[in-house]
C-alpha cells in the first residue's frame, strides 16, 4: 500500500501571545483537493456530456446528471484523487 502523505499543515497559524487560539489550519491534502475541484466540477458537469465525446450521444441519451449526491460524490473523489497524485509527485522529489 502507497502511503500518500500530505498530513502536514498548509496554513497554520500560531498563537502570537494576544490570547489568540492556536488554528492549525487545513492539511495539505485539502488544500490541494480544493485548489483542483474547480477543474473536477467542470469536467463531471460540462465536459462528461460534450458532444465531441466517442459515446457522446450514449451519455446524453441517458440525461443530464443534476447536481446531486451522486455527482457531489464523483467531485470528491476526483478532487481527492487529483490532491494525492500532486502529493506523491511533489514527494518523488522529480
């Protein structure tokens, strides 16, 4: 198994003495996985269905996935996905 590593704080902040809590801010991961979900979104909302597609007119035929669960989901994923490849490049050190 692949450990993907990316635990590590993207925008930590620390308490400065004036009685502000310590905000560890978003992992890595997360910031990652948000940097990309635009591209992810687009993709499973415009780009799945275009019409220059192979099976274009298979998946239009079946009808226009709304912004539901399942679609939410599918971002997710690729988003996450997206973030854990970027975190395993930048760990090869290439």
């Amino acid at each position: 198994m692949t450990v993907i590593r990316g635990g590590e704080m993207a925008f930590p902040l620390h308490n400065t003495g004036h009685g502000a809590p310590f905000d560890e801010g978003m992992t890595l991961r997360d910031y990652f996985a948000a940097k990309a979900m635009p591209i992810c979104y687009k993709y499973w909302m415009n780009d799945f269905y275009h019409p220059d597609y192979i099976d274009a007119e298979d998946r239009n035929s079946e009808g226009r996935s709304c912004f539901d669960r399942h679609a939410k989901q599918l971002i997710a994923e690729d988003a996450y996905a997206l973030a854990d490849a970027m975190l395993k490049h930048r760990d090869s050190g290439e």
